[in-house]
C-alpha cells in the first residue's frame, strides 16, 4: 500500500534547518545576505585619525571650558590692595559665578541670596563724584573688576563713624587690626604689616585693618575725619541701601574706594563669590629669570580659602 509523503510546511523547515535561518537575512530586493555581509557593511567607512581625536577631544575640552567660564567659575586677579590682608596684591582667584545666579533657587543645587559678609567680585559701577578718575585704564565703570565685602544689604541703613560701621543703627562685630601706615603707603603691593590689634570676641567674623595713627586717635577718643573722597554714609548721613543693589567696603579700610566714595553696586553688576586663591604671585619681587616665577610665587596662598 502507497504511502503518501506529508507536506512539509514552511515551519516545519524552519525548525529543521535553524542553523540556516540564523545565518540569513533578507535584502531590500528580496534576495538572502549573510550575517558576515551585514557586518562588513557596518563596519565600512574611513577609520579614525590620531589627529581627528585629538581635535575632537580638543573641541569638547574648548566647549566644557567656555560653559564653566559663562555659568560656573571665573578667574580674577586681584590688582589693587583694598582688600590686604584679607587678599594680596597678585592673589589670582577663582570665583563662584553660580552661587548667586539670577532666578529661583533649588534645594538642592548650591545656590543661595548674597549675605552680609561675603567677598563678592563685580563690575565697577563707576564714580558720579569723580568722572575724571574713570577714564583711568584699570578703573573704567562696568569693565574693571573689583572685590569688596558686602556690608550693607538692600533695605539696610548704613553709617560709617570713624572706625566703626553701624548698621540699622548696631555696630558691625569687626576684628580691628592696627597696622604700619607708613609701611603702607611706601609701597601698597606689599602686604600690611601688623602693629597691633584688638582682642578678637567671639562674634568677629572677619578682620579689617586701619592705620596705627588712626588707631591710637579712636581710643583717644578724637574724633576722625572721614575722607575728602568719601559722600556716602559718613559725615552723620547714614545711607538706605536701595532695592537690588549693596553697600560694600574693603577690608584696607584706610585705603579703600568703595561704596563710601561711589555708591551702591546694583544686582546686575555682581559677578559672584570669590572662592579661593589658586595661585599668588608677590609683584614687590623683580622677574630677571624664569627661576623667578618659583621664587617668588606665595606658594603658602595657594589654594587658601577667601573669607
């Protein structure tokens, strides 16, 4: 008796012949292509330089650096020594530009208001009171930086009388250094030379330096008089710090221009925080040599904390 041969489905060989489904695939035009085909198609194409992948890790470096430069962190040099001892003529600091950006803070990014107290660097917001001056290269309003101490907040009424700034009518707790004032204004890049001081309490979060002169004549109980230079908050005036805007001063009190001679710094004008000094460089030195950027880099500054 015949026996008749089952169909075989198309299924049934499939699963007889695996091996051979597993090695093919389809091309667009209908037709079977090997795996190995597949991969030689994908592995195609021009390889990689050396010079191409420096120049692409050199472009991502570029792009990362200009982002933390406009939204992170800023290099600044300090030229002037209003603010010795606290920052040196020559410090080259690193500010925090992010700590006060604009806009809504977030819990749990490192943002926060700027507080009485902080080293904030901004754009010099220019002197009504003396125009002549700001024609000065290192001096032009809104392109020179400077760094000073927040002392006045917005809402805050400030008053300066002799060595000591009260605030809504309280005296600022000050640590008073007194220093050499002749030392001082024989050469100004050097920093002060500490003569005496005052016992520090408790509450002194900072220090702030005045002439030895001066120093002796508040204890004295003269009175001294504010700077021919000064039109702000002295003289019996005290000054309401505006909306959006701050009241600072340097810690080289006796020399400093500072909010005492020009006014209040807006807002806008505050770039941030500065952080700490990544490297210090004494311009009281002479450079002759190469060997002379060791000798006479502060390599004891390097990476102090501004505060």
């Amino acid at each position: 008796m015949a026996v008749m041969n089952e169909p075989v489905t198309t299924e049934k060989k499939i699963a007889d012949k695996p091996e051979v489904f597993a090695a093919r695939s389809v091309k667009p035009n209908g037709r079977e292509r090997d795996v190995q085909e597949e991969k030689e198609t994908e592995a195609s194409g021009p390889p990689k330089t050396v010079i191409r992948e420096y120049f692409e890790s050199a472009v991502v470096t570029v792009i990362m650096a200009l982002f933390g430069m406009t939204f992170v962190v800023q290099a600044v040099k300090v030229p002037t020594a209003s603010m010795e001892n606290t920052i040196t003529v020559g410090d080259h600091l690193l500010v925090n530009k992010f700590i006060f950006a604009p806009g809504p803070t977030f819990p749990l990014l490192p943002q926060r208001d700027i507080r009485r107290g902080d080293i904030i660097v901004f754009k010099y917001p220019g002197n009504p009171y003396n125009q002549e001056r700001d024609k000065d290269e290192d001096n032009i309003p809104f392109k020179v930086n400077y760094v000073k101490r927040v002392i006045g907040l917005p809402g805050d009424e400030v008053e300066v009388k002799g060595l000591r700034v009260y605030v809504n009518g309280s005296p600022l707790p000050e640590h008073i250094i007194a220093v050499d004032g002749r030392q001082a204004q024989m050469n100004q890049k050097a920093p002060l030379k500490i003569v005496g001081e005052e016992p520090r309490k408790p509450e002194d979060r900072y220090d702030v330096y005045y002439f030895e002169q001066n120093v002796d004549a508040d204890r004295q109980g003269h009175k001294l008089p504010p700077s021919s230079d000064f039109n702000f908050a002295v003289k019996g005036k005290p000054e309401k710090v505006p909306a959006n805007s701050y009241f600072v001063m340097g810690d080289d009190r006796d020399n400093s221009l500072d909010s005492r001679a020009w006014g209040f710094v807006p807002r806008e004008l505050v770039i941030g925080r500065a952080m700490f000094v990544y490297w210090s460089y004494d311009e009281t030195k002479s450079f002759t040599s190469p060997l002379d950027f060791f000798t006479n880099t502060r390599w004891s500054r390097t990476g102090t904390m501004v505060k």
